[in-house]
C-alpha cells in the first residue's frame, strides 16, 4: 500500500516521516527522489524550484513499490501521483503556519503565498479531483506536537484506514482567517 503524505509547505511533512522512519516504516521523499532520478521537467524561475515530472514519477512507483507492505510517499506533491492508495493531507491553521515557514528561513513573499494556498485549501482541492473522498484524510496538526501528528498517521493505519470522524476530509475550514487580513 502507498501513501502519500502532503500538505502546504511547512505543515510538517517531512519532520513527521522522521518520526515514522524511526518506527520503522519506509519513507520516499519525493522532491529528493524527483532530482536523483532527474525526474525533473524543467525550472520555475518565479519560485526558484524545480519543476517535477509528476507522470514518471507514477511510472516509478508504480515499477518498484506497488504490492509493497507500507510505503509513504512524502511530499508537497504526492497527492498528484495517481499510483498512490491513500492521501493524508497535513493542515495547519495559517497563524502557526506562518511561524512553521518563518523557521525555513523563506522571505515573506514565498510565506505568503504558502498561507494563501493553505487557505484556500489548495491541496485539498487538487487531491479530491484526482482521489476518491475515501481515501482522502486530513489530520489538522496545529497545536499537535510531531509526535501526535505521527501518531495520528498510525492511528489511521491501525484502523485500516476505515471511516473515522476526526480524519475525514472537508471539515477544515480556515476562511474566518481571511478577516484579519484587512
Ligand atoms: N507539529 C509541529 N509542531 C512544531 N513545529 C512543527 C510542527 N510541524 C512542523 N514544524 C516545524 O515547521 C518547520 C517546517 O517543517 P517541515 O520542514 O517538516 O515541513 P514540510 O511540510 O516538510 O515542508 P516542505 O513542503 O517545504 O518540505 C520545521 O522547523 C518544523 O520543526
Ligand atoms: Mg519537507
């Protein structure tokens, strides 16, 4: 089974595969597997990123890690490879966000474009066009340690990824944050 981990940047995707790495599951990062394998379809200026070739990268999990046991897939991306059985979106309300991207050290250009991405719930949105709602769980980890959030994930696992309230997808909403912008 593959899951992939996502959520905005800074939502903590990478220091909760960390935690589940420790327990012993595996854990690919996309981005570092994208340039390792040059994966890559060419360079966003505006963002100073790479720009990832989503297709091959779902032709490689589908090559080497389909049948697998436990296998995450972590990454701002993941949600978009097709080849994935479950998607857990991280979420993290905007005003601890900003303090999670503040700690990356990014200007406040890139950090607010972050913020308005997790707002709007991009990700969200793009993982329920390409995913069923089923197999689509949200964990809100604002004011939960990486730990929790960790645990959270294997919670969800535990209950073989069977319906839980406190999981399902669609009952984030950060939209009242829009009020103190202006
Ligand atoms: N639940 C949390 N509690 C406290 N700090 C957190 C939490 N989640 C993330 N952070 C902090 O926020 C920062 C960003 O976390 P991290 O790099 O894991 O995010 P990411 O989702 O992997 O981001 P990216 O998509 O850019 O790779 C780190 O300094 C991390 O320690
Ligand atoms: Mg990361």
């Amino acid at each position: 089974m593959i899951i992939a981990i996502t959520g905005t940047p800074g939502t903590g995707k990478t220091s909760i595969s960390k935690i589940l790495q420790k327990n012993g599951f595996e854990v690919i990062d996309l981005n570092k597997v994208a340039c390792e394998k040059i994966f890559l379809i060419g360079r966003d200026e505006k963002r100073d990123s790479m720009i990832v070739d989503v297709e091959k990268f779902n032709e490689h999990i589908k090559k080497n890690y389909i049948g697998k046991n436990i296998v995450f897939i972590e990454g701002h991306l993941s949600h978009l490879l097709k080849n994935v059985d479950k998607v857990i979106v991280l979420r993290c309300h905007p005003a601890e966000l900003r303090k999670n991207l503040s700690k990356k050290g990014w200007n406040a250009k890139k950090i607010k474009e972050n913020l308005e991405a997790e707002l709007l719930d991009i990700i969200l949105c793009e993982a329920v066009e390409i995913h069923p709602k089923n197999n689509i769980f949200e964990i809100d980890t604002t004011s939960k340690s990486i730990d929790a959030v960790a645990s959270s994930i294997i919670e969800i696992i535990n209950n073989k990824f069977k319906n839980m309230k406190k999981y399902n997808m669609g009952k984030i909403d950060w939209s009242e944050e829009v009020f103190n912008w202006f």
